[in-house]
C-alpha cells in the first residue's frame, strides 16, 4: 500500500510540476529582460509527498557538505521536476568522487524498490538491458566531454537513448553559458549553452519536454579566473599547474570573498524524453 501511495503521489507532483514550469519553452535568443521577467513569473514545482524523496534528502547519512549545498542545487524540486518516481531504474552518468546526486539516488532506489547505476564510461557499457532505464541523469558533464574531445557528446547521447526505455527521461543539470558563445570557448571554463546541449540531444532522438530555472543564479557572470571552478563548492583560488586558461595572479582575500558570494554557478536545468 505504502509503494502505491508512493506512486501516486510522486505522479502527481510530476504532472503538476510539468504544468507549473513547462508552461512555455523559452526562446534561446531571449534578452537579459525578458529571461529576469520570463524568471519571476514561473511557478516552481509543487511538491506533493514522496516520503521516500524526502527521506533520502534529510537522511543523517549525507555528508554535512552535500546537505550545505541543498540551498543552491535544490534536490527535492529538481528531482520532482525530472520526474522521478518510486521503484525507477536510474543511471547516473560520471557522478564523480563526492557522488553528490548518488547519495539521494542510491537509497532512495533502494527504498523503493528501483535500481541504481553509476556509470563513468558509457561506451563500455550502460549497466542496464537496452530499453529498460526510467531516467538517466547528466550533471555538470557536457562541458567536460567538450573541451577533452568535441566530438564525444553525440555518442554518448546515442548511448543514452538507447539505454532508455521509451518514454524515459533523460534529465540535464549544466554549467550555463551565454546563449550565442561557441562552446569550444566556453567549455574549456565549464559552461555551455543551452542550446548547444538542447541541439545536440535532439540530434541524437531526443525530445525537449521542459526547460526550468530552479538552478538559475543571476550573480554569475561566467566570468571567473580559474572558470567555473572559480565558484563554491570547488573555490579554486590560485593558478593551476597546466591549465592555460587561468589567470596568472592568485585571489586576493576581497575577490575570494566576492565569488564566495556568488554561490553555485548559473545552470540550465531541462528534462528531455525519448519518444515512446
């Protein structure tokens, strides 16, 4: 009864928050004024109970870091914005060392009866039967891809796709740049454009379902000495050994408190789906 209930609920919180926020998909070529008039009128999901969810969210178990960083990546809106429901079967692609999105996916799988899949090198293997993913998520790694070899992304999407079963969701969290910048100038600094993913995962099969701005940060000009990297929760403060994009000079103490300032980075937050 209880898994039902689940279900219910959590489809309800998907159905109203594909209602509040994919009302309208915005124009890429949008002004600075009409994206902070387009920000301030959309409605943010409206979160139905999933128990489970919000379990795995407030769990005693999450580092105090990630649980920090909840005020910036807001895990229970973006999730419910996915569309992730109870008992899914969900790839996370690349989650990293910190595994920041791991530890609310992984027991929260378990508790529901889904299945999780870390997977750090998608051509080697998707770590699911073809077809039978419910979602897989893609956070802050299309700019990575990019600036280590352009043409990597298109394959990597294909194998998404097929991953997926049809009608699953392919979920993007990402490093936002300025619409209208070549991404082989803005990946290097860890952003990209909306567009550019949003082409590329079309190329591949995709479709756009929804675009959302609960990721947004106004503060961030993507303008940093060391990139994005420049921002917390890296706070990179000083020139890196080989890399030949940052600045010279380290942080004085009043820059490194300015950026502290700023937050988490500006990221696009979209959700596309494979046909059924």
């Amino acid at each position: 009864m209880r898994a039902t209930t689940l279900v219910i609920a959590t489809t309800l919180a998907v159905l109203t928050a594909s209602a509040a926020v994919a009302q309208s998909l915005p124009a890429l070529n949008e002004t600075s004024a009409q994206r902070t008039a387009r920000r301030a009128a959309m409605a943010p999901p409206v979160l139905q109970e999933d128990e489970a969810l919000q379990a795995a969210i407030g769990s005693d178990a999450r580092p105090a870091g990630d649980v920090a960083r909840d005020a910036y990546r807001h895990p229970l809106e973006t999730l419910t914005f996915w569309g992730l429901t109870p008992g899914s079967t969900v790839v996370e692609i690349e989650p990293g060392r910190a595994g920041w999105w791991s530890a609310i996916l992984e027991p929260y799988a378990a508790a529901t009866g889904g299945t999780y899949v870390a997977v750090n090198r998608p051509l080697e293997g998707m770590g699911v039967e073809d077809g039978t993913a419910d979602m897989i998520v893609v956070a802050r790694a299309f700019h990575n891809w990019h600036r280590s070899n352009p043409s990597r992304t298109g394959p990597y999407l294909a194998a998404f796709f097929k991953a997926l079963k049809p009608g699953g969701i392919l979920a993007v969290e990402q490093h936002r740049a300025t619409e209208g910048l070549n991404p082989d100038a803005t990946a290097p600094f860890g952003y990209v454009s909306e567009s550019h993913i949003i082409r590329q995962a079309q190329a591949a099969g995709f479709v756009l379902e929804a675009r959302s701005e609960l990721n947004a940060n106004a503060k961030d000009d993507h303008d940093h000495p060391y990139g994005v990297w420049t921002l917390p929760p890296t706070r990179v403060s000083a020139p890196r050994e080989g890399v030949a994009t940052d600045r010279a000079t380290p942080l004085t103490e009043a820059e490194r408190a300015a950026f502290d300032a700023v937050g988490e980075s500006d990221r696009m937050t979209l959700r596309f789906r494979k046909p059924a």
